[in-house]
C-alpha cells in the first residue's frame, strides 16, 4: 500500500496482486486465455490465443467470456485499493488481442475500498475480492436443498448490472427441454474425436503440469436420477479415456439451473458477459453456493440456437450454470500459472 493514501496511486507498485486476482477469473477447461499489462492509471487486459481451444471454441467465444471474468477480477483489485474502476472495453485494429482497460479513477485509500457499478458498499466488496480464492467450479454433488428464490432474484439482479440476463429453468418443462438438448450435445460432442483428444490434453496430470487444465481430482459426473428428477448430463473430461475415469454420483434433486444470456453475440457481449459471470459466481461462492457449468449445447451451434427457441431467450445464450450447495468438502484449487507468465509493467 502507498504511505500517503491521498496522492494518486501508482498501479505498478500493486501490478502482482492486481494480476493474480485476474486470474483467479473462471475459464473454458481452465485454460487462462488472458494476459495484464500494468501502467501507472490503467490495467490492460489482453487474450492469449496461444491458450485458445479451437476444435471446442472456433469463434473464442468462450475464451472471451473468460478474458471478461478476468476483467471483473482486476476491477476487484483496484476497488479493494480504493480505486473507482472505470472500464473500456477495445477494439483496436492495431492490437487485435487488447480486450478490456480498466482506468483507475480516484485518489488510493485502502482503509475505505471503492464500490465498482452495482456493488451494495465497500464491505461488499472486500467480501468479493475474498471469494476470488474460495470460489471454485464444483462438479461433484450438491446437497438436495432447493436453491432460494431469494438467491436466485440476487443473481439475477447482479447479472442485470452487467448488461447481461439470468433465465432460471424453473419449471418441469423447461427444465426438460434443458436436459434433452444438453444430453444430445454432448452424445455429438463425443463422437467427435478431434473435439475428444482436445478435451484430454486439458484435463490430468499432464495438463496439471503445464500450470492449467483440471486436475482429476476435480472431475465429478452426476449419474441420472431415478424417478421423476430432471437429470443433467455433466460433461464427462475422460472422452473414453480409462486412465481418466470420471467418478460418478447420485444426481441431486433440485440443482438451480440458469442460462446466462446477452442482448447481442459480439465480442463486446462475450466480454460483458464474462464479467457478470464471474460476479455471479462470487455473489453466489459468499452465499455458500458454488456452480459447474454444462455448456456442451452452447458449443453445438445448431443446438445452441435451438435452446435458444425452445427457452424463448430474447438474447444470445452465452453460459448454462448449475448451482448449490456442496455436499462434499471443495476440491482443491485448479492450478494458476506463474505471475510472471501472464504480468508485464509498461511505463
């Protein structure tokens, strides 16, 4: 922290810390497609498309929902500095890959964190820059109490604030319909084996290695329930592989199912959409909620647009969460890579 809260900070001297909390952001298979450049006022985030996954993501949608997560982070991180953070997202034919800069507005006062849009009051905010390391994608069970409607309203709420929609899959049927075209992605998504070999190398040891990926001990698959329970079809990482085994478990009754969705389909909306899914999955890791995601029908685009139909979604469906609470202790934390991978300074 600067000695003199009152002059203007200098964001080089927090350029480790503003980093890792970036990347704590979410991302497709945990790939980390995101780099920062720190500047005295500003936060440059940039895509990495050295980490794209192009079988599973051709256009980088979903790497840019991630890059806008990271945004979200690095907004955190100024505002727990005391720093109103003021965001521009770029398009700059110059440097394709510059997504987002976040401009550091206000004089540094850490003892009284600033609110970014929408945030309830400083505290708020202290809490959520907290979740940035409790929070994780939980793919094992959760327990069978309902979602509350309360939540479910706050989340909704929270995501408005980004310019982006939450679609609760509340009732049987639409539940249903949900459920039928996530199991018919994935069936295509698995005889697909270009799509299957790229699933593999992100998951296991070797990607663990590598700093990214999901450690097996992450992987959890929800078995079909019995009865008359909607049943989820989790994505299964093993892509056949027996050295891969994804464990399997009863499927909980009543996990809250929601589409994240934006007005339009353009970076600029994967990008707002990145940031109000991560302020989601904050909100929600505080509340004592952690989420997984079942995206295989957004990665199909022929089933992507017929979700979209069949929910009556009047924007672009960009994520597919399920929420609860844990029944088992979290996983341990899927791996970072080095600060110094994805931190440069500039003057």
């Amino acid at each position: 922290m600067t000695d003199d809260p009152t002059r203007p900070v200098d964001l080089r001297q927090h350029a480790e810390e503003i980093a890792q909390a970036g990347a704590r952001a979410p991302s497709h298979h945990n790939a980390q497609p995101w780099a920062f450049r720190v500047l005295p006022g500003a936060v440059e985030i940039h895509a990495d498309r050295s980490r794209r996954l192009r079988v599973a993501d051709p256009e980088d949608r979903q790497l840019f929902l991630g890059v806008g997560a990271a945004v979200y982070g690095v907004r955190l991180a100024l505002a727990v500095l005391g720093l109103q953070p003021v965001v521009r997202l770029a398009r700059d034919d110059a440097r394709p890959d510059l997504a987002a800069t976040v401009m550091a507005s206000g004089q540094a006062d850490p003892a009284r964190p600033a609110e970014p849009a929408g945030a309830a009051d400083a505290a708020e905010v202290a809490r959520r820059h907290l979740e940035l390391g409790r929070r994780q994608t939980v793919r094992g069970p959760f327990t069978d109490e309902p979602l509350p409607g309360s939540l479910r309203t706050e989340l909704a709420s929270e995501v408005d604030e980004e310019g982006a929609a939450l679609y609760w899959a509340v009732a049987e049927e639409s539940r249903r319909v949900l459920a039928s075209l996530i199991a018919a992605a994935d069936r295509e998504q698995r005889a697909d084996l270009d799509l299957r070999a790229e699933l593999v190398r992100s998951v296991g040891p070797a990607a663990v290695r590598r700093r990214a990926g999901i450690p097996l001990a992450s992987l959890g698959r929800a078995a079909a329930p019995t009865g008359t329970e909607v049943g989820f079809q989790m994505r299964d990482f093993s892509a056949g592989d027996p050295d891969l085994g994804a464990p399997t478990h009863r499927a909980e009754a009543h996990p809250g199912i929601a589409v994240l969705h934006t007005h339009a389909d353009g970076r600029a909306d994967w990008l707002r959409g990145g940031q109000a899914m991560h302020r989601l999955l904050l909100v929600a890791s505080a509340a004592g909620y952690q989420a997984s995601f079942l995206n295989q029908p957004l990665e199909v685009p022929r089933i992507r647009e017929e979700l979209r139909r069949a929910l009556g979604l009047p924007g672009h469906p960009q994520l597919v969460l399920r929420l609860g609470r844990p029944r088992d202790p979290l996983p341990p934390p899927t791996p970072r890579l080095p600060v110094s991978d994805v931190l440069t300074i500039g003057s």
